[in-house]
C-alpha cells in the first residue's frame, strides 16, 4: 500500500509544480528535478529522490516522503 501511495502522491505533486515551472507535463525526471533545485535553492540529487525516488519502505517513511512533497510544492508556489 505505501507504493501506491506514493505511486499517486508523486505525480500529483509533478503535476501542480510543472505549470509554475514552464515545463510541460513529458518533461523528463532530470529536467524537472533541475528545475525545482534551482527555484527552491535545493540539492538537484535530494529532489530527484523526493520526486520520483523508490517506494518508501515504512509508514514512518511514506510520512516523510508526503510532507517533503509538501514542502518542495510550497517553495515552487512561494517562489
């Protein structure tokens, strides 16, 4: 159940951010991770995990993974 939790929380987060970002709903993982690093001022390698990472492995995990998506979405809205 955690991987298709995060298997719907990750795209959706995608989804919201691209507009804001001037990408396009196929731009490839590596553009879209570069672009959320430079307008939040995060580590490309850190997002590219957060974005589209392996499933997490605990609930504990699943937690963290949904509020750092939340955190990532607000810095690209702020910005």
């Amino acid at each position: 159940a955690r991987a298709a939790a995060a298997d719907s929380l990750r795209p959706g987060a995608r989804q919201r951010m691209l507009p804001r970002l001037g990408l396009s709903p196929g731009a490839p993982p590596e553009a879209v991770s570069q672009a959320v690093a430079a307008r939040c001022g995060l580590d490309a390698q850190t997002v590219a995990h957060t974005l589209y990472g392996q499933p997490p492995d605990t609930d504990a995990d699943l937690v963290t993974l949904a509020r750092a998506l939340d955190d990532i979405e607000r810095q690209v809205a702020q910005s």
